[in-house]
C-alpha cells in the first residue's frame, strides 16, 4: 500500500465502539501473564493488571484527542512572513500496530503558511495525539502532514520521524540501534529542491 492511499484519521474516537470494562481489560492482562506462563495471583503480579490498564490510558490516549479542535484556534497577523515555520526534535512515543511494541524517536515538522499560522505548541502535540495510538510509522508521518494540510492551507508542509522500533531490537532479527527515517513532503517542499534540502539539513543539526 503506498502512502499516499493512506486516509489519515484526523478527529477523535468519536465514531469507535464502545470500549470493553475497565475488569474485561485486567481479566485479558491476566489471561496474558497465565499463557506466558505466570501465575497471575502471584503476590509481585496481582496488581499487574491495574497498572497495565492504567499504562494503556496513557500510551494510546491519542484515541480520545481531537486534532482539528488543536488546530482550529489560528492565527493571520502573520506580518507577511511566508517562510517556513519549524519544529525539530519533537518527542515521538508510539506503539506499533503489528507487536504493539514502542516504537521511540524524533519528529521533524515544518510548513510555509499562507495566510495563517498555528501556536508552535499545537504542531507538537498534533505529533503527541497520532503517536499515542496504535501506527506504523509510515502512516504517522502522512497524518501529521495531512492534518496540518487541511486544517492550516501552508503552501507546503514538511515531516521526518527517525525512530526505532522495539519490535526489531527485543524480538525478531534483535538489531539494535537500527533507525527508521520517514519523509512527507508536500506543496512547496515538494516542488522546491532547495526548500526540500534546508529543511533536511536543519533537521540533521545536532
């Protein structure tokens, strides 16, 4: 699947089903720690579930986030500053789809606004909201570009995620130390080489 064909999810949980209890979700933790072979009435795993329910509403409260109520509040008196605005070293905690494994890193963001512009905080925790769901980090990369595309019409928006996978370093082929780079490019940084190489060049400062 191209990423292009990705359709990023920009609101809120509004629309899922119900979730399961808060006791559904402790009785499959326990179920899980049975089949891994401990006794889930252990003494040192008795609350175990309630700490893994409770770690799950913190890693994947990005469901309950609505992106467009972070990005609806712009700005236009902007000077006539049409250059980029960017972001560099954005935390990026995430869990991959597939393992539900962490996947950690940085996230890069930039765009050229038009007529508007949109508080720097809000660019970071539009990253913050799609990171604590379930992803890959390819379609990571595309939401954060297509949010910012809808909602803040830039003449062109610019992500990079570098990021390792947990998935791959404690499991599997077990290589550590292996980065994942994904791009988005779009409008302007698209069809200007030279804006395209000033936004890489500033995200590979240390």
């Amino acid at each position: 699947m191209s990423v292009n064909s990705i359709k990023p999810v920009l609101v809120g949980d509004n629309d899922r089903k119900a979730r399961p209890s808060r006791e559904t979700a402790m009785e499959a933790v326990r179920t899980l720690i049975a089949w891994a072979g401990d006794d889930p009435a252990r003494e040192g795993l008795i609350d175990t579930p309630r700490r893994v329910v409770d770690a799950y509403g913190d890693w994947f409260q990005g469901y309950d986030a609505d992106v467009a109520k972070e990005l609806s509040r712009t700005f236009e008196e902007v000077e006539g500053y049409d250059d980029m605005v960017m972001l560099r070293d954005i935390e990026v905690e995430s869990h991959c789809e597939h393992h539900m494994a962490p996947f950690l890193g940085k996230a890069y963001v930039a765009y050229v606004p038009t007529d508007k512009v949109v508080g720097i905080s809000k660019i970071a925790r539009v990253v913050e909201i799609f990171s604590k769901r379930l992803q890959t980090q390819e379609t990571l990369t595309q939401e954060i570009a297509a949010a910012l595309e809808s909602h803040l019409a830039p003449a062109g928006v610019a992500v990079m995620i570098d990021a390792e996978h947990q998935c791959m370093t404690t499991r599997g082929v077990h290589h550590r130390h292996v980065s994942t780079l994904t791009t988005r490019f779009t409008g302007a940084f698209k069809t200007d080489p030279a804006l395209m190489d000033r936004f890489l060049k500033l995200a590979q400062r240390g």
